[in-house]
C-alpha cells in the first residue's frame, strides 16, 4: 500500500509542478505583453521583448505538453494497469466463461421482465 501511496503522491506532485509553471509562465508572458513601450525605443528594445515573448511562449508551450503527457500516462494506467508476465493473470478461459454465464443470466432477467417468451 506504501508503493501506491507513494506513486499517488509523485503524480499528484508532478501535476501541481506542471499547473504552477504553466501559471507562472502565462504570467510573464501577460506581464511582457503588458508592459508599455518607450517612446524612444529603439530596434534592439524591441528585438529583446520580442526574443522574451518567444522564450516564454515556447516554456508556456513545453509546461502544457508536460501535463498532456502526464494525462497520457494516468489513462495508460487507467487503462491498463500494472505491468504483468506472460501468462500473468490469465484465469485459463474461466474469465470468459464466467462473463458468458453472467449475459446468460441477464438476458433471461431482460426477457422475463419484459415479458417476451424465452427461446
């Protein structure tokens, strides 16, 4: 239980990281786009906000990608699971037998309720 305690936490650590410098970087970024321009400002001024802008766009760009990645991997999770060895898991077919048994016995509930005659 410690093992999955700890991966929760990590995970949850890494979303809270990746929201905070996605914050943190559209910050800057209005805060640049804000900033009101000299009168007397030349080319170079210019040149060096413009460079900014690009340099926190792009860090603003890689905190979101980091996050989608992080939903990639909780679904991958979701979805499948831990990792098992081959022939981990496999119960020999009684699964399947078992998920047939189970629709058997939903349909027979399905028709006796609605009270269609049974085949």
């Amino acid at each position: 239980m410690e093992g999955a305690q700890r991966t929760t936490s990590i995970l949850i650590d890494r979303q809270q990281r990746g929201v905070a410098a996605l914050l943190t970087r559209f910050k800057y970024l209005i805060n640049l786009a804000a900033t009101p321009v000299e009168d007397g400002a030349t080319k170079e001024v210019a040149a060096a906000n413009a460079f900014r802008m690009e340099v926190e766009s792009s860090a603003l760009v890689r905190a979101a990608e980091d996050l989608l990645q992080l939903t990639r991997e909780l679904k991958e999770m979701w979805l499948f699971g831990p990792l098992r060895g081959i022939g981990e898991g496999e119960s020999e077919g009684k699964m399947d037998e078992d998920a047939k048994k189970v629709g058997e016995m939903v349909e027979a509930l399905l028709k006796r309720n609605s009270g269609a005659p049974e085949l």
